[in-house]
C-alpha cells in the first residue's frame, strides 16, 4: 500500500507541471520531506514559484516587407557604426573688449588709440558643442575607417563648421583633417577654444600616408590643399579664381622615447600670384620642432618652435590676417612674410580628478621698410587654468589669459580674459 501511494503522488506530480508548462516558461519545484515519530505514513509538501511569463514571438514574413528606394537614397550600412558628441558651454569676461568669443588673439588687443579705457565684454554660449560619427568596417583589402564631425563655431551663428570628413586606409587618410606640418600631442589642454596663438593647427583636404617603422619611429607625408592668406591688388581682375595650381607637400618624422617623443616637420608651398598681367610665383617653406616630455607620472612638459616665409595661415593666432605675403608698392611685386613663434607648456597632474597647467608663448613677424607703423610686429601669450574631472565624462575648466600686441612702431598694447568651461561627452 504505502508503495501505491507513492506512484501516485508521483503521477500526480507529472500532471501538475505538465499543465503549468502550458502557460509559463520556468517553474521551480521544492519537494520537502517531512519525517514525522508517529505510525502514519511519510507526508509530502509540494510548493512552486513562478519565475518568468511566457513571451509568444511574433514571426513576420520579411519577404513580403513593401520597400521603397530611391537610387540616390545612402545604402545600406556594411560598417559598425558609433556616435559621439561633446556639448560645451564657455564664457568669458574679458578686460578690453576683444571681439573674438572662442580664442583669446594677442593678434586683436587694441594698441595706442583702438585702447578705450573702461571697456569690457562678456559672453556666454555653447558654439564650441560638437557631434561626430564614426564607422569601422573590416574588409578583403584591409580595415577600413570614416569619421566626421561638426561644430556649432562657424562664422554664422547657426551653422555647422566641418571639424573633420576622412577616410583611414591602411597607411592612408583621405579627406579633411589635421595638416601633417603639426603636431596635435604636444598641443597644450586649455580653456581658451584655440590654444597658444603661436601653436600651428590647420584643418585642410589632405592625401597622407604615413605609418611606423619598429617601435620608435613614425613617418609621413602628404599633399594639401594649397591655402593662401594675402592681399594683392592686383587680384582684383581675377576675383572670385582660383589662383593655385599646385598641391602643399608637407611631411614631418616623430621619434618616440621612454619619457615621450621629438618630432620634426616641415612643408613647401608654391604660392601663385597675380603680377601685373600674367601669373607669378613665389616659394614658401616652413620648419617646426616639437616635443612631449613626460618628466614623471605627475609633471609633463611639452613645446613648439616653428619658422619659415609664406606659412602665417597656418599659425592659431593669424588665419585670415593676410599675413603669408604682402604687396611691395615699390617693387610693384608681392614678397613673403618671415614669421618665427612657439610656446612651451608646464603641466602637473594632482590625481584623476585635478589637473593644472601653465603656457608661455612668443611670436613674431618680420616687417617690411614699406608697411605702416601699426602694423603687427609681434605677441606674447600667457595662459594658467586648472581642470576638475569629477566623472571621465564631465570636464570644468578655469582660466586666466593675458597676452600683449606690438607693433612696427613699438606701440604696445595688452589685454587679459578670464574664462570658463563645462564640457559633458557622451
């Protein structure tokens, strides 16, 4: 008899989780015996607990999906692809009312009579907020990158500028970057948008290939996108022409250490102008030595020097000044400006969350016999901010920026601008 009962509630059992199977995924049985000192037979305890509800999938016949494509509609995406982006609000209250809002420009302090006392300005604005996308696709002929990012820091209030627009191949980079005649990791980390005005950052359409050799050594080269920055009269009969023929060809050689590396770059430019009735030339060249020096875990110093005739457009602090070369009104001919600058940073790392960093910087730009006397001779830059880093993605920033203006006649002028910055990457 006992062994009867025993099938039984076995039987019974099987029937019990035979019907819950039906309506749920998971279910969990306890089976807890009960010895009891008395003639009766062993009693059994049975108990379930419902873990998951059942989810019933939906199957859908993708053949029969209704599609409707354009043939000039982006294909279908063969890459991983990954978004990022970076909003940064910034102000300022500057001492003399420079008009610049996102860099601090010795180039723009007001000398002699543009100085009025008692002016000042303020400003507040998240202009410098990017956003990029990037894609990475592993391919027969190799791995293969694209990125592209944007600011809100273009001449217009509301449009996009374009930050970069590349491909990566291989030893390749195709598109809209950095120019190789730089050098980003000996850049300084500041709250001012551009950075020392005697650093050389430019963004140009470059063809580049460059790769390493053994464990120490980086090389490579490049053409560019010729860039010219001056005034010519004469420009007048072919405005709105192209006057450049011919590429930039720029290359640079970087050497890596145990406390960090030395680089050194150079490029040639063939500058093009307007002579009278027919087309001329001029040759320009530049050098730039840099390093980074990681003096221990705590305290980095990093610097440039740079110099050469028909390159100011590629210096922070002079695109757009007109300075690569000027028109000689006695010679009846355009001639190359000499410039000569750098900077060098001390950097010292409290902990992961605390940075501070100090950068002096020099430029200077030979005049001519024929320019007038305000015109500009030369600037100094002087930067001190400390960084808080209270999580890897939220960057707070203050910094106080001063710098001076000189020019031809020795008239000097000087200006400081305290900044701010709050940066939130996601």
């Amino acid at each position: 008899m006992p062994l009867m009962k025993k099938f039984m509630l076995m039987v019974l059992t099987l029937f019990y989780i035979q019907g819950q199977a039906q309506v749920r995924d998971t279910l969990k049985l306890t089976i807890t015996r009960v010895e009891r000192q008395t003639k009766t037979d062993t009693v059994y305890v049975f108990s379930s607990r419902v873990d998951t509800i059942a989810l019933q999938p939906i199957k859908t016949d993708t053949s029969k999906v209704a599609k409707d494509i354009n043939p000039l509609d982006l294909a279908e995406s063969k890459y991983q692809i990954k978004f990022m982006g970076s909003l940064r609000a910034n102000a300022y209250y500057d001492f003399t009312g420079m008009p610049n809002s996102e860099g601090f420009m010795p180039y723009d302090i007001p000398v002699g009579v543009e100085a009025i006392d008692g002016l000042s300005s303020v400003y507040i604005g998240a202009r410098q907020s990017r956003i990029g996308v990037e894609g990475n696709a592993n391919t027969r002929v190799g791995k293969i990158k694209t990125y592209i990012e944007a600011d809100f820091a273009s001449k217009s209030e509301s449009l996009l500028r374009l930050r970069h627009a590349y491909a990566e191949w291989n030893f390749f980079k195709i598109g809209y970057s950095w120019s190789t005649f730089m050098d980003n990791a000996s850049l300084p980390t500041t709250v001012d948008f551009e950075g020392p005005n005697s650093s050389l950052s430019k963004r140009l359409g470059i063809v580049r290939y460059e790769r390493k050799y053994g464990k120490r050594s980086t090389a490579g080269i490049s053409v560019e996108s010729p860039q010219t920055d001056y005034y010519n009269p004469a420009d007048s009969l072919i405005q709105d022409k192209n006057k450049q023929s011919n590429f930039d060809i720029a290359g640079r050689y970087k050497y890596l250490y145990k406390l960090g590396h030395i680089q050194i770059a150079g490029i040639f430019r063939r500058i093009q102008y307007l002579n009278q009735t027919k087309m001329d030339v001029l040759y320009g060249w530049g050098v730039l030595l840099s390093t980074n020096i990681n003096i221990n875990e705590k305290n980095v110093l990093s610097g440039q020097y740079s110099y050469g005739q028909g390159i100011a457009n590629y210096y922070v602090g002079f695109v757009g000044r007109q300075l690569d070369a000027v028109y000689d009104p006695v010679s009846a001919k355009m001639t190359l400006k000499t410039i000569t600058g750098g900077f060098l940073t001390y950097a010292h790392i409290f902990g992961p969350s605390w940075r501070f960093s100090l950068t002096s910087g020099t430029s200077y730009i030979k005049g001519k016999d024929f320019e007038p006397d305000d015109a500009f001779r030369s600037s100094r830059y002087l930067a001190s901010n400390v960084f808080f880093n209270p999580i890897e993605t939220i960057r707070l920033g203050f910094e106080v920026t001063t710098g001076s203006r000189t020019n031809l006649d020795k008239q000097k002028g000087k200006s400081t601008r305290i900044s701010l910055l709050a940066s939130f990457d996601f």
